[in-house]
C-alpha cells in the first residue's frame, strides 16, 4: 500500500507511522530521516538543503520533493510505503501525484488524524525534557516526573523546550491549517481520505487506522494490528 499520514503536530503521527509501517511491512518514509539521510550522505540534495538550514532558511519545494522521489524510488518502498510529513503543501502533494503518475502508481489511502486544537497545545505544552538525556521525557499532567522538575531516571533537571511552549504550538499550529490541511481536501476528491480520531491509547489509535487501512484494501491482514 501507499499511504500518506496527515495530521497536526501533536497528533502522534511519527508513532502511528512506525507502527503501521510494521505491521504493513513498509517503509516509513519520514521527512526528517529524509533530510538526515541525505545531509550525512553528502548528497547533491543533501548540501543544498543544508545551505539553506544553516541561513535558517525554509528548504525549498522542490529540494524536499526530489530528495522524496528518490527515496520512494528505493527498492524497499517498490511495493508500498507510508508518507509522514510529506506532502505538507499543496505544491508537494500536486509533485507526489506526478511522481506516482509517471510510474503508473497510485495513493491507496491518506489518513488523517483528528485531533482538537486544546488538546493538542496540553500534549505538547506538557512536555518536560531531561537536559542530562533528552530520551527521558515526561508529561506535566499524563506521566508527571516523581518529583517536580527532576528526572526520575538520572535526577537530571526537567526542562520544556521552546518550541514545546504555548505560544510556538499556536503559532505550528496556525501553520498546519494554512499550509498543510488544504492537502486533505485535494486527497479528498480523489476520495483517498479517512478521518481518524488520535485520541485515546496509543493501541486503539492504531486499531482505527488498520481497520480504515482494511476498509481501503482488501490485501491488509485482519488481526495484524500492534500491541
């Protein structure tokens, strides 16, 4: 299957992608892997994209787009693949359309996540990093440290991050509904959208979207959705 995850920051996008991906045995193609990828590699796409960063500029559409292209013409996504954060504009989802047409290939599906704006500024304002090992992370209300502002692991101090603050989500957030929602509405004459609410378990999130995946191909296997 081809399927594209859509949803607003916040949403779980990157875990439910990582599941699907398993349980659909496709690659996970994520923006950010993409850029790294071909940075570390040296890249003809790569060094453009990372002049760019460096002026703290926006990589531009069509870096992005080609470094997306190459990386679905691997071997691995030959039978499929899961988009997270491409496309992200109307530009890069009318280039992916293109993309797929010339190889005579099609989207199978375009999920979106569902979730409300309030809920989605708590998950993230939340957020609490520990600054001696940043895979420490706890929630000021879902998975509060033992004692405020110190790391149960390493005692480390807790800390939320700029871009975690309530006034940067609104701002990502205003972003997302500007730039990449319109996407769901071009997805959604082609009839490829399915609205999922992320709400809940991460288990149930994941059962909504197998089932929707199921309802678009009869090919998925019942019962496969992750633990």
């Amino acid at each position: 299957m081809r399927i594209v995850l859509v949803g607003p920051p916040g949403a779980g996008k990157g875990t439910q992608a990582a599941f699907l991906a398993e349980n659909l045995s496709i690659p996970h193609i994520s923006t950010g892997d993409i850029f790294r990828a071909n940075i570390s590699q040296g890249t003809a796409l790569g060094q453009q994209a990372q002049e760019y960063m460096r002026a703290g500029q926006l990589v531009p559409d069509e870096v992005t787009i080609g470094m997306a292209k190459d990386r679905m013409a691997e071997p691995d996504a030959a039978n499929g693949f899961l988009l997270d954060g491409f496309p992200r504009n109307i530009a890069q989802a009318e280039a992916l359309d293109s993309a797929l047409e010339e190889r005579a290939q099609k989207l199978d599906a375009v999920l979106d996540l569902e979730v409300p704006e309030e809920e989605v500024v708590k998950r993230i304002a939340g957020r609490r990093i520990c600054r001696s090992d940043s895979s420490h992370v706890f929630h000021a209300e879902y998975s509060p440290p033992k004692k405020a502002g110190v790391c149960d692991v390493c005692g480390g101090e807790l800390y939320q991050r700029d871009d975690d603050r309530e006034e940067t989500v609104r701002k990502r957030l205003a972003v997302y509904h500007s730039e990449t929602e319109p996407i769901i509405d071009h997805y959604k004459r082609q009839d490829l959208v399915t609205t999922i609410s992320a709400l809940g378990e991460v288990s149930e999130v994941t059962e909504r979207a197998m089932e929707a995946l199921e309802a678009a191909d009869e090919s998925v296997p019942d019962g496969s959705v992750a633990d």
